[in-house]
C-alpha cells in the first residue's frame, strides 16, 4: 500500500498543498482577466507569467520527490516572485482590485516559502 492512500494526511501538507493550489489558481485567473492595454499591466502580467512557471518548477521538484534542499529553493523562488510583483505595482496607477489581487498573490507566496523553511 503506498503512502498516498494510507490513514489520514498529515494537516500541515494538506495546508501547503492548499496553499499551492490556492496560489497556482489566483494567479491564472489574474492572468486571465487582465487587460494588458496599459503598461503596469504588461508589467505585472510578465511577473505574474514567472511566478506561474515557478509554481510548476516546484510542483515538478515535489512530484520529482527531489532532495529537501532543492523543494525548498523552490519554495523561496515562488516567494521571491511574488513579492517582486507585488513591488512591480508600487507606485503605479493600478486600479484597487489589482493592488489588492496582487497583495494576496504574495501573502499565499510568503505562507508558502515559511511553511517549507518551518519543515523539519
């Protein structure tokens, strides 16, 4: 019987596994409902394109069942962009909804690299 379908699941797993999806899904949306005619928009939809293709780096390396070392570089570079496009709407005229998108999109990235430093 493999690890997958035995007893319950560990509860911090299960809230990172939450946490990945949660922020895979903000960030495709954002993606998707963004205009792109302006450029803070350019601007964001290119960092919000890096976080999405490092989110799957990180997926892969879990699935990949690679060395703890490597999931947690992984994590802290989803964490890093995602704070890098939250900086990019500093001082721009994003409209309230984007700021605020954005915002949540690296509070998820943050949670997500501090569970993975907090793992034995």
């Amino acid at each position: 019987m493999s690890k997958a379908t035995e007893g319950p699941a560990d509860p911090k797993r299960v809230a990172v596994a939450k946490t990945i999806n949660d922020l895979d899904d903000l960030v495709r949306l954002i993606l998707k409902g963004l205009a792109r005619t302006k450029p803070w928009q350019r601007q964001l939809a290119a960092r919000l394109g890096d976080v999405d293709r490092l989110v799957q780096v990180m997926r892969l390396t879990i699935a990949m069942e690679k060395p703890d070392a490597q999931i947690v570089a992984a994590a802290e570079d989803v964490g890093s962009a995602c704070r890098r496009a939250a900086a990019s709407l500093a001082g721009s005229r994003a409209d309230y909804p984007s700021l605020q998108a954005v915002a949540l999109v690296s509070d998820l990235g943050e949670k997500l690299r501090a569970a993975f430093i907090e793992q034995p």
